[in-house]
C-alpha cells in the first residue's frame, strides 16, 4: 500500500498537493466536506503511470477500483456537492469496450446518487490517425452525479462569456412569415384575429428589446409541441389554436464543450484535460470559498482552475514527479482577491 508522507491533518491537504495513494491519503477528509469533486483517472490498460489505478489485466477489476475511489468521493462530498468524472474509452480486439458507459451505469447501481449530465468534450484536436475501417475517436464524457437534489448549480456563470451570441432580430421576417400562415390556416375567424394580436404584441416586444426573438405553432400546420397533453403550449394549442414560445435570449446551456487538448510544454505528464473546461465546471458548480478535491490531479489543472477562482484546492496524486510539477504550476498562480473562508478548517 502506498502512503503520503507530506500529510497527517486535513488541515494539511487544504491548498496542498500530496503525493500517496487517494484511497489512503481521503481518509483524513471529514465527512461531507468537500463542495466539489472534479477528475480524470487513469484510464485502462492506456499509458504508464507508474503504478496504480489502470493497470489492472481486466476491467472489472478496474471499475472496481474506481468504485472504491468513488465511495470515497461519495463519503467525503456535501448534502449539496457534486462529483464530475471524466474517463477514456478502450479498443480490446478490435472493439470499442465503452468502460466509461460501463463505470456510470455501476455507480448508479452501487450508490445512492444520480446523474445529472453526460456532458461531452469534443476535441478540437484530436491525435491524428489513418484508420481505414473506423472513424477518429474525438469525443470523452464527463459524468456529473450529485448526492441529492439539493446540489449547488449556478448556470448564470456557465460559459458566462461564450462569444456565440445569437443574433438580433427585428422581427420583421418572421411576422411575414406567421402572418401568412395564420391567413391560410385552418383556425376559425376568431382563432385568426386572436392569433394575429398575439403575434403582433410579440413581435413589438423583439423590436423594443425584450426579448430576442419567437418561435410559434399553429393547429394543423405545425407538429405539437414537446411536452404533449401535460405541457402547456400543447394546451395552448388545443385550446386556442395556435401558441407563441418567446425566445429571452438567454443561450441555451448545452451539455457539450467544444476545445483543444491541451499540451504544457515541460509537462511531465502524459494526458492533460482542457484548463477551461474545468474552469466552466467550477463556476457552474462551487462558489468561491469551496472545497475543490482531485484525487488523480496529475499535472493540477483541477487545482489550478480552484485557485484562479479563489476555491481551496485538494489535489492528490501516486506520482511524485507529477505532484513536484504541480506545485512548481500552482506556485506561479495567484488568487484573484483574498478568499473569505466559508469553511471552519
């Protein structure tokens, strides 16, 4: 069994990087302590870590493993925590073997949590390779599970700068469009002329800026809405003959992040995770003062995101040579302002 010498207290690990085994070196973490969770395992029978977790001759052997480690995670996150993992998949003759579909599936089985997104990171740059029988895997998930209903979520702050803003529209193009549609529709005389006001109001409120734009159906022209006989504009609809859905403007949070994988010249370690991806899951999910746990935390991205957005970090890690680099990062890292401490150590 591996041990850390470089920690003996919980107050030791806090905005630390500690070299030991994650299973040894968690059980100085109290329960319900930690706000979030975020990392990336090794993944399985991949590359060479010196030891450890992924070098196991069967899978099963290897989701074993990674429960355990969860259980941890599981044991030491708060009522309103979350615990994000994000694995690799594995060719076995031939055959992609979907461990990371398989790790999720065992988690809900084994443990009172649930998942609350498979968000997916496409690789803008993926390894480049010339399979002449399969497609270049550039795509890896990020399981999201949470202990309760009650976890922290502050979609305001997700990808709160994303340059894709959608774009304005006065209107005008649409009403030609719904206008017609409502004049050789099947609605009654009255169903008509209510329609029409409707979409006249609405279309004043995208003109003066209220909202950025509409979508609307009508009986027996367009298919029904999502929801069915429960939702209410499938009652509009049934009821009126037409329904409007006003568009705020707000873009829709999607549960994929494109980006880069990134490569840290000197860096000794062999797989990195994108630094903003962990940076939108922070703000989306901790607030500042959070405990920020990484109980695989390589080359400290984890923690270096925590600390730029003034979180207390916990990294963890089996190899020393990867923590040395780590904490030679983190050291050239500031905070962006003195962190309240939310948290009595």
């Amino acid at each position: 069994m591996y041990q850390s010498y470089e920690a003996n207290t919980f107050s030791d690990l806090v905005d630390n990087v500690v070299t030991g085994d994650c299973l040894d070196v968690m059980n100085l973490i109290p329960n319900n302590k930690v706000n979030l969770i975020i990392t990336s395992p090794p993944y399985f029978q991949q590359r060479d870590y010196g030891g450890g977790i992924g070098n196991e001759k069967t899978i099963d052997l290897y989701l074993e493993n990674l429960l355990a480690v969860f259980d941890q995670c599981n044991r030491v996150l708060t009522e309103d925590g979350s615990v994000v993992f994000n694995l690799g998949d594995k060719y076995l003759n031939s055959s992609l073997q979907l461990i990371p579909y398989r790790f999720a599936l065992r988690v809900l089985e084994t443990f009172q949590v649930k998942l609350v997104n498979d968000i997916t990171w496409i690789k803008l740059n993926p390894t480049p390779r010339q399979y002449q029988k399969r497609l270049v895997n550039s795509t890896e998930p990020f399981f999201h599970f949470v202990k309760s209903d009650k976890y922290y979520y502050q979609l305001n702050e997700f990808k709160k700068n994303d340059s894709l803003k959608n774009k304005k529209n006065d209107g005008s193009n649409i009403g030609k469009k719904y206008y017609e549609l409502i004049r050789t529709s099947s609605l009654t005389s009255e169903q008509k002329r209510a329609a029409i006001q409707e979409l006249t109001d609405t279309i004043r409120e995208v003109k003066e800026g209220k909202i950025e734009s509409l979508r609307m159906k009508i009986q027996g022209i367009h298919s029904e809405p999502f929801g069915g006989q429960n939702g209410g504009r499938m009652y509009h609809l049934m009821r009126k003959g037409f329904t409007i859905i006003k568009i705020k403007g707000n873009g829709i949070k999607k549960d994929v992040m494109e980006s880069a994988v990134e490569t840290i010249k000197g860096s000794k370690h062999p797989a990195v995770y994108p630094l903003s991806i962990i940076r939108e899951l922070i703000k989306l999910l901790s607030r500042p003062g959070d405990f920020v746990l990484d109980p695989f935390v390589g080359s400290g991205t984890t923690a270096i995101a925590a600390k730029e957005l003034n979180r207390s970090y916990i990294g963890i890690d089996l190899n020393q040579e990867y923590c040395k680099y780590a904490r030679e990062r983190l050291s050239r890292i500031h905070y962006q302002e003195t962190p309240e401490i939310l948290n009595e150590i």
